[in-house]
C-alpha cells in the first residue's frame, strides 16, 4: 500500500514538470509569467519560453561579438549574425561553429557599422552598410560582388539621405530596405538598383489638436504643423507566404503591420490595436513610449516582437492574440539591456540580440508553450473541434488564460450549446460574445418553450380577464347597496 501511494506521488510530480507547473526550476527565470486578459489585468501565467544559453563568440572560432544588430535564421536554422562593432556578418551553425563571415578588411567588401542582413535561397547574403549609405551583396562563399547605392530619382528630393539599415528580397529580387530617418516607407529598389518607389507608408493620426490649432495658428505654426512626419519603420520581416511585417518606432497603436502586395495593413484592418504593455514604465513622471526594434514570424504565423524599452517579447498568433511574453530588463540570463533583434528558427528556438551585452541569448519552449501553440495553430487554421481538446488541457494548467476560454465558449456558441457559451464567455470576460450567446439562448428557450409560454401566456390572460369581472361584479354589488342605503 506504502509503495503504491509512493509511486502516485512520484508520477504526479513527473507530470508537474513535464506539464511546465511551476517548480524550484521555472521559478528561477529572472521574468515573471504573465498575461493579459480582456480587462487589461495582468493575471499570472506560466512561463511558454525559458532561457537556454548564450552566443558571445568567447573561446570561439569566430571571436567575441560586438555590439550585434541584427539576426536572420537560414531555412537550415543556421544564424547570420550582424556583428556590427566588428564590421562583419558571421554565419554560425545552432552549436556556435563557424561556417563563413562577410565583409573585407579592406576593398570595396569592407563594411562600416552594418546594421542588417537578409540572405536568399541561394545563399547570397545582403548587408546593410549603414554608414557606408549601401546595400554590399556577397556570394555564398563570401566574396563581394556588387552594391547598391543610393539610387536617383526625382521621387527622392535633394535632401533624401540614404541610411539602409535593414532589408529583404522578395522572390523577383526587389529590395525592400529601412532607411534610417525615412518616414516615407520602405524604399523598393529594383534589382538593377533602380528606385521603384516607397512602399506601405505609415500615416500621420487624425487628431482634433492640430485641427483647433490650424484655426488660430500664424503662418509660421501652420508650417510647423503641416510638417509633422509620419513614424518610420523600424524593421521588416517577409513570412512564407509573402507578407511583409513591419514594426514602427514612436507610436501607441499599430505598431505592428502586415503588408499586402499593394501595400496596405492586414493585421489590423479597421481596428487599433495596441500591441505590447498596456500600462508601460514612469520616468520623471512621464509615461515611456514602447520602441518596438523588431519582428519575426514563424512558419506558422506567430508573430514575436521586441520591444526595446522593457525588453520584452511579445508573442501573438496569426489573428493578434497574445500567447506569451518574456525577457526584460536587467543582467541576469534571459534579461536584456539593449535588445536589438529577434529571430526564431524552424524547431521554434527563438535568439535575441543584445547591443550592449555583445551576445545573442536563446529560449525554449515549455511544454506549456508548446500546448498554446498546438491549440492557436488549430484554432487559427478553423480546426474548432479539434483546438476545444488541446485548450481544455490549457486551461487546466492555467485558469487565467482567457483566450482559452473564448475559444472554448466560441466553440460551443457555433454547436449551439449557447448556455455553455456563455458560461466560457463569461470566464474570459467577453462582453460581446457573452450577449451574442444570451441573445441567442432566449431565440431557443422561446423556440423550445413556445407552446408552454403560450399556455401560460393565454392562461394568465383569463385569469387576469376573470379578476376584472369578479372585481367589477363586487364593485357594482357594493355600489347597489350603497346606492339603496
């Protein structure tokens, strides 16, 4: 008996961690697991990634890195590395060996701050040469064949620098590049480098203020308001299916994009939507912009981004529900300082650079993680039946994570098992799902009830019709009988 009670416990415990519960172990992860549900309160959650190690280059083939700005994770799930304090882009397998590096110590391959890279299916490598103002192409054995300058065109202006700093290349070769201080958009370059044109701006928001002050600005304030730029673009990433994704420095919705081919935001059509922390870090008694710096998508469509300012990521699915959030700001492992970039290879690994630490840290998946994940990959692809399995074991681990509760209620809403509906809706806090499934709850109960309601309804009215006559009957009585006194 002793030996069997034994063995229950040591099961029990084993499934704690394989479930990802949180143990001694996930409790040593310098950031706190935590949620938003849909009344912006930050309920606890468990950990979906934890830290794993560290790329710094020390005792490496490669050297010790300096001030890395940018990631790019090959289909192999090899890393190209900007190592942007060394002048060069380093190619290294997930076990840190050395495979090739880019950029020249001198000639025309030589780089000058670089602060990005894209690589094509055939193995060239794309470097922005930031402060050399260019685009350097290398082959795949790393030696320079050609660059792109600053193209001509009358679209640009006699004041437009030329400041790549990040990029990708399409399947037709075009060049899609972040200038820094553009706030026109992405520069399109042709592969002859030719300027196609700006691609997928961002817009100046409406606001009533500078409407007002227009009424009673001098001319000199109208030109100083009719200035006003729009935010630029930050990064750029291109998914599997040809999307482009952006991330915008200096504004509080939106700050996230996915562009179609004619340039217009998918993500987030007819909506704002405020990605990252709702309630962001006081400094001398202002409230801190988040800087989102990057993005990266899986082959699934996860959606992680990186917020500068916290040093946090935050991972959404393909429909912009949060999944996770992890990192910060700090020196312990997993912390950043100055986070700069975010990439994720195939096995859902997901390295982030930090400037300032000159490293790369990795994170995993939990099993919890890799739970969510199982079940939004589900639920995004419309598979409900078959998510509701996966986000009841979710919820089961985790009580507070809401979006399993939605898809929960959403899924008995479309079985017409509205009364289940609304239980899950209003677990997850879901005002408007919580009054479709009422409303619909009363079409049935009316539908299924009617003969009943009818019965009782037409019952009440002659019982009703019966008291009048009794009362008018007593009342003429008394009235006789007073009338004859």
């Amino acid at each position: 008996m002793r030996t069997s009670r034994t063995m229950n416990i040591i099961v029990f415990l084993l499934v704690i961690v394989l479930l990802g519960i949180p143990t001694n172990v996930s409790a040593e992860s310098p950031y706190r697991g935590y949620i938003y549900d849909n009344l912006d309160n930050t309920p606890a959650s468990i950990n979906g990634y934890l830290y794993a190690d560290s790329i710094d280059g020390i005792g490496k083939e490669f050297g010790n890195l300096k001030a890395p700005e940018d990631l790019f994770i090959a289909p192999d799930d090899t890393i190209y590395i900007v190592d942007s304090g060394n002048n060069r882009v380093i190619h290294i397998t997930q076990n840190q060996e050395l495979i090739g590096i880019y950029g020249d110590k001198e000639g025309k391959g030589l780089l000058n701050t670089p602060k990005g890279v894209f690589v094509d299916t055939q193995g060239s490598v794309y470097v922005a040469d930031t402060l050399n103002r260019r685009i350097a192409l290398f082959d795949k054995s790393g030696q320079f064949v050609k660059e792109f300058t600053q193209p001509v065109s009358p679209l640009l202006g006699d004041k437009f620098v030329y400041s790549p700093s990040k990029l990708i290349v399409d399947k037709r070769g075009y060049l899609f590049v972040v200038s820094d201080g553009a706030s026109q958009g992405l520069m399109q370059i042709r592969p002859d480098g030719q300027f196609a044109g700006f691609f997928g701006a961002n817009h100046v928001n409406f606001s009533w203020t500078r409407v007002l002050v227009r009424l009673v600005a001098s001319e000199e304030q109208k030109e100083q308001i009719a200035s006003v730029r729009p935010p630029e673009f930050s990064n750029l990433y291109q998914d599997n299916e040809g999307f482009i994704y952006t991330s915008t420095l200096g504004v509080p919705i939106n700050q996230i994009k996915r562009l179609s081919a004619v340039g217009v935001d998918t993500l987030n059509a007819y909506t704002d939507f405020r990605y990252g922390d709702l309630y962001m870090p006081i400094s001398n008694g202002t409230e801190l912009l988040d800087a989102f710096v990057d993005v990266s998508i899986s082959n699934s469509g996860l959606i992680s981004a990186l917020d500068q300012t916290t040093g946090r990521v935050f991972q959404y699915d393909k429909l912009g529900n949060l999944l996770f959030i992890f990192g910060g700001i700090g020196q312990q492992d997993g912390l950043f300082k100055t986070p700069t970039s975010v990439a994720e290879t195939t096995d859902g690994m997901i390295y982030v650079a930090d400037r300032t630490r000159n490293r790369i840290d990795s994170f995993y998946t939990t099993p919890f993680g890799d739970l969510v994940h199982h079940a939004s990959e589900l639920y995004v692809e419309g598979k409900y039946d078959q998510a509701f399995g996966p986000w009841n074991e979710v919820l089961h681990l985790n009580a507070n994570y809401d979006l399993a509760n939605y898809v929960i209620g959403k899924t008995f809403f479309r079985k017409q098992q509205y009364g289940d509906a609304m239980t899950y809706f209003q677990l997850a806090k879901h005002k408007e799902g919580y009054s479709d499934a009422l409303h619909e709850y009363r079409k049935v109960y009316v539908r299924d009830n009617f003969g009943t309601i009818m019965t009782v309804l037409i019952a009440s009215i002659i019982f009703i019709r019966l008291l009048l006559m009794a009362y008018r009957k007593r009342w003429y009585t008394v009235f006789r009988s007073n009338k004859s006194i």
